[in-house]
C-alpha cells in the first residue's frame, strides 16, 4: 500500500509537471511569435517612413534647385531687358520717338513711300534725323551684344532697324511688341533656332521725354543669341548630385519643347505627359523624363515670369531612390536577424524545457554570458577610444551613462558622474542653455545639433553638441543621448582666416588711398560705419560681410584715374567729373572676373546712384538698387562730407546728418536715421573721434 501511494507520488509530479511543461513551449511559441509579429511591423514601419522621408527630402531638394535656377533665368532676363534703357531713355531717343508717335499710321509720308499730308516740315525733318538714329541704334546692338534691333510703333511696324535687310515682322512679333506698349513692361519672344544658334526677342517700352508714368509711344525689339547663356545656365552646378540635371522647358504649339541647345535642332518634343498646378508650376512627382519616356524620374518645375518657360529640375529615380532601397535591405537583414535571434532563443528554451541535462544548459549559458561580457567589454574599448565625448542621460536630466574621455575631460572619475545633472558638471548658465534645447529634442523627439562654449577646467571649448531622443518601443522619450566633438581649433582657425581677409583687404584699401592725400582713412571710416549700420538695420550676418568687403573695395577704380584730377583743388569741370565718374566702371572691369560675391560686385558698382535718378553710372531709381548700394551711398558721402578737401573744410557729422536728411529724394531715410543712431552711439564716437 505505501509502495502504491508512493508510486502514485511519484508519478503526480511527472504528469503536473508534463502539462506544465507543454503549456510553457506553447508560451514559448506565442512569445516568438509576438517578438516576429513586433520586429516585421518595425521594420515595415520604419522603411516607409524612410521611404516618406526620403521622397520628402528629394522634394525640398528639387523645389530648391529649381527655384534657383529659375531665379537666375529670371536675372538674366531682367538684365537683358534693363540693357535697353541706356538707349531709350535717352532724351534724343524719347523726343524722335514722340515725334514719330505723333505722325500716327502716317509713316510713309516721313519715310518717302506713303501719301499724306504733314504739318510743314515736320516729315523732312525726321526723315533727315533718321541716319543719325539708326547709327546710334547700330552702335548700341554693336556695343551691347545683340544681333540687331529696332524701334518700333505703338502698332509694331519698325521705322529704325540696324540693318534694312532684316526680315519683316511675324503677326507674333507685333503682338509682343505691342503688349509691351500696353502693359509698359518688357515682353520677351520664345526662343528660335537660326543658323546662329538660339535666338530671342526682348521688346522694351519706350516712353516720351519727362513721361515715365504716361503712355509707351513705342518699343526697342532687341535680338540676341543667346545658345551659350543658356547651356550655361542649364550645366550642373556643384550643388547638383550624380543623376540630377537642369532641363528648360518652353511652351509649344500644342504642347510643350525642351530646349536643348547643344543639339542641332535646338530642341526635343517633350513627350511626358504633364500636369501644370494652379499657380502654373510642375509640382513634385514621379513621372517619364521630358524627353525619354523611357527614364523614369522625380521632377519638379518652376515657370519663369515672362516668356512661357519653365525650368524643370529632374532626378534618376534610381539614384534618388538607392539609399531607401539600401536601407530597406538594411532593415530587412536586421529584422531578420532579430527572428533569427528570438528563434534561437525560444529553441534553446524549448532544449531546457525538454530536458536537455542542467549541466549542458549551464555551459551554454555560460558561453552566452561571456560573449555577452566580451561584446559589452569591446563596445567599452571603442567608447574609451573616441575623442567625442558620448553621455546618456535619463528624462530627469541625470547622467546615467558617460564615456572616458567625458570623464576625463570633466575632471571626474565615471562612476562619480552617473546621478549627477549639467549644473553639477558645468555649472548653472551653461546647463540652462543646454537644458532648452533638452526639453525641445524630448519634446518633438528629433535629433537637434547646436554649438556651445563651455568652459572646462576653466578653459574655452566650442562644442559641436549632437542631441538625439532615447525612445522605448512605445515611443516614450526615456532620455537624452549627446555626442559632443570638440571644434575650438577649427573656429579659431576659421576665425583667424577672417582676420587676415580683413587685414588684406584693409592693406589694398590703404594702397589705392596713397593715390589721393585727402581719401586718406575714407575707406577703412566707410567700412567701420556701414558694418555698424547694417547691423542697427538688422541685416544678416552675410550680407554685413558683403558690405564689407564691397566698402574696403569701393575706391578701386580711382587707381585708373589721372592724379592731377584727383587731387585738383577746387571743383571739377564737366569733362573731368565724367573722367572721374568713370572710376566705377573701372573698379567693374577689374572685379567681375574674380571670384567675389554677386552681391558685393553690385553694391560697388551702384553705390554713386541716387534714389531719384540722379546719379551714376545708370541713373537707376531706389527701386532698382540694392540695399546695400543705397547705404554705401549715403555712407559714402557722409565720410566724405566730414573730412576736409582743397577747396573747403571738414564738415561737422551733425551738419552732414542735416544735409543727408534734407536730401531725402536721393538718399534712403531709414540708412540715414539708423546713421544718426550710429553717430550717437559709443562706436561711432569712436570711429569718429579725431586720431592722434
């Protein structure tokens, strides 16, 4: 009987137990089974929001290229059609064309092939004007660049042409001609291939004398070849990446052309099927190249204001999809892995389960364990090897995790630092700047990068600190990981560049004042007060530099100038002062071809015009000067005001403030009150304090 019952005892267990052991395989599988389930919908997750990102990114990228290429089309243009002015506005242009208006459709009784009557002798009088006309016309397309031109009637009929063998004008020409007479804004025609290469129309309006706001009475039609400007324009710039190109893109009869340039029709079909948006751009998508239906691409169009162009900005879709695919396999080996790693583990747990002997189950867990060991002690030798300092902090702030060489540069041993907060380590100002921008990384959860000093053992560093949120699978931010690379020697280095730009600059500035005993100080005092200008004017930090630069260089051109008219006591003649005006047009000549900033280039060359027109070498209006001209201008003739010359005093910088107000038309108000602002602050005190 106790056999029996022990028997029985015996075998309880055994049964209990392989119940239980058969409802832990099955927990088992369950498990892997959630863990597959969990890693495949991560990983599925996580390429398509790369996918989502990437396209997004691509979007921005193309949208950016093409915005800018179409703004340099756009300059081009307007540079183009701003060429015109120096002949149509001119008086004499303007005073014959208003005659020629006033004749009406009655051209051929002027020019000797129609029948009417004109007041007496008026027709004689134009018709002996008219060589003259056209040899200035002549010699401003010879001069300019352009293959011929015209001035035309309200109507578009021609009667000055540099060549009275050009052909007559197409219904289409006349159109545009008179569509700038009506809107009296400049008017382009589509480009055309000739024998010469691609060629364009650009109709100017032209306006009676004193009259810029009344009716056109006219326009110059201007035709230029202009084959290499636009291939130029369309070559990949080092901005482009590898599968991206530039395309322009014209409005057809019935469709769409590229324009092509290097080819010898000067144009291809555009056989993609396009869908223009309601602000008359391409907006962003995947669709055939525009003129290989065979290539698929990612595209973007911007339309060029003006002629029915478009720059079309394309992408191999390929190559801008490879890294999505990359890390799409990428993520897809990992995951694999990851099953792989959670099979391994439910089969080793199916092994103890299964009653593989204790002492092998312990042996392996051992190996386990030291591989465990041996890949956290070799994670521990590349963390002490690295000269970024790597830290891991909790949601309350705390380290929680520091490398060696944070350790080492703090002062403090690694155990030490773990609980301890930024205050702690680096004191309260510091831990309070880098504690905001904390609180925005755990608050949007996206990696953030700023750059800090921080003093450590009470030296200077810049850091360039890496922020990156800490997420569970839940996507609760549980800390903050850092990654700080110290840039003290590249900013020092990049501040000592600036230092020695600013010296040489300041050394040629120098050598072109030894030429004139009273330009002596103007350029370095114009430099220091339109920094100081612009910076009461909220300029950005870059375009304070182009000003600069564009102030240290702004005598350049009077290296050119003969000395005794420099240096002439008294006033200038007429003769002399347009000798000396054309010191701005030597400082271009000299400047366009190195490698300087579009920016600073316009500011020297337009910093002697005047807001109403009256100044030089364009006679531009506000409108049309940069920003940076206008306070160079109103700069310029302060310092000069203020210093001494032959034939007067030095004024006082008050009188010159009074005097730049009084001329409000020419000079800008807002660079002449920020002036005053400077004047009376400490550093125009001391820009302007008499030198011993």
């Amino acid at each position: 009987m106790m056999a029996r019952q022990a028997q029985t005892t015996s075998e309880v267990p055994k049964s209990i137990g392989g119940a239980g052991q058969g409802v832990k395989i099955g927990v088992v599988m369950a498990f892997v089974l959630v863990i597959s389930a969990g890693i495949l919908f991560l990983a599925g997750q996580a390429v398509s929001d790369k996918r989502a990102e990437g396209l997004e990114n691509q979007e921005k990228r193309l949208d950016l290229l093409a915005h800018g290429r179409a703004e340099v089309f756009q300059a081009w243009l307007s540079e183009l059609s701003r060429q015109g002015d120096r002949l149509i506005k001119s008086d004499l242009f303007r005073l014959y064309g208003a005659e020629v208006d006033s004749v009406g459709d009655n051209l051929g009784a002027v020019f000797g092939s129609g029948s009417g009557e004109l007041a007496e002798g008026q027709g004689a009088e134009l018709a002996a004007q008219l060589p003259m006309m056209q040899n200035m016309l002549r010699e401003f397309s010879t001069y300019s660049g352009f293959l011929n031109a015209r001035i035309l009637t309200r109507g578009g009929d021609a009667y000055i042409a540099t060549d009275g063998h050009l052909p007559p004008m197409t219904d289409i020409q006349r159109g545009l001609a008179r569509e700038a007479v009506s809107s009296k804004e400049p008017r382009f025609s589509p480009l055309r291939r000739t024998g010469q290469g691609l060629e364009m129309d650009i109709y100017v309006p032209m306006f009676p004398p004193d009259d810029e706001a009344g009716e056109a009475i006219g326009a110059l039609m201007m035709t230029r070849q202009v084959t290499g400007k636009v291939t130029e324009l369309l070559s990949n710039s080092a901005l482009s990446a590898k599968g991206e190109r530039t395309r322009l893109m014209q409005r057809a009869e019935g469709g769409y052309r590229e324009v092509t340039p290097w080819t010898a029709e000067g144009f291809t079909d555009v056989t993609a099927r396009l869908e223009l948006d309601e602000a008359g751009d391409l907006p962003f998508g995947a669709r055939e190249s525009l003129s290989d239906r065979d290539q698929p691409v990612f595209s973007l169009g911007v339309r060029v204001e003006g002629p029915q162009w478009w720059v079309v900005q394309e992408a191999d879709h390929a190559a801008a999809m490879a890294p999505i695919e990359n890390f799409s396999r990428t993520v897809t080996i990992v995951a694999g892995l990851g099953i792989l790693t959670a099979l391994l583990i439910a089969g080793l747990a199916w092994w103890v389960l299964a009653g593989v002997q204790s002492q092998r189950i312990a042996q392996e867990f051992q190996a386990l364990a030291a591989l465990i060991d041996e890949q956290k002690r070799f994670i521990d030798s590349i963390n002490a090897n690295i000269d970024e300092f790597i830290t891991l902090k909790d949601a309350t702030g705390r380290y929680t995790y520091v490398n060696d060489a944070f350790a080492q540069a703090v002062g403090r041993s690694k155990e030490e630092l773990i609980g301890m907060d930024s205050a702690a380590v680096f004191g309260f100002d510091t831990a309070k700047r880098l504690s905001a921008v904390d609180e925005a990384v755990r608050a949007e959860q996206r990696k953030m990068t700023i750059n800090e000093p921080v003093f450590l053992r009470s030296q200077r560093h810049q850091f360039q600190i890496s922020k990156s949120p800490y997420c569970d699978q839940d996507g609760v931010c549980q800390g903050i990981v850092e990654v700080y690379r110290d840039i003290t020697e590249f900013v020092a280095v990049q501040e000592k560049n600036k230092r020695l730009i600013r010296r040489a600059m300041e050394a040629l500035g120098a050598t072109i004042e030894a030429a004139d005993p009273y330009l002596g100080g103007h350029t370095r005092l114009l430099a220091g007060l339109s920094v100081e200008v612009a910076r009461a004017m909220g300029l950005p930090e870059m375009d304070i530099a182009e000003i600069e630069t564009a102030a240290n260089l702004s005598q350049i051109g009077k290296m050119f100038v003969p000395n005794e008219i420099l240096t002439k006591p008294g006033r200038l003649t007429d003769e002399e002062m347009k000798v000396m005006e054309g010191h701005v047009d030597h400082a271009y000549r000299i400047l366009k071809d190195i490698d300087i900033a579009e920016g600073v280039l316009m500011a020297i060359y337009q910093m002697n015009e005047r807001d109403d027109g009256s100044g030089y070498p364009k006679k531009l209006n506000r409108d049309e000067i940069f920003q940076s001209a206008r306070i160079l201008s109103a700069l310029n003739v302060f310092c000069a005001m203020i210093r001494p010359r032959a034939y007067r005093g030095a004024k006082e910088p008050g009188q010159a403030l009074e005097i730049l107000k009084g001329e409000a038309s020419k000079f800008d108000p807002a660079v002449v009150e920020a002036l005053a602002g400077v004047v009376a602050s400490p550093a125009g005190e001391r820009f302007l304090a008499p030198k011993a």
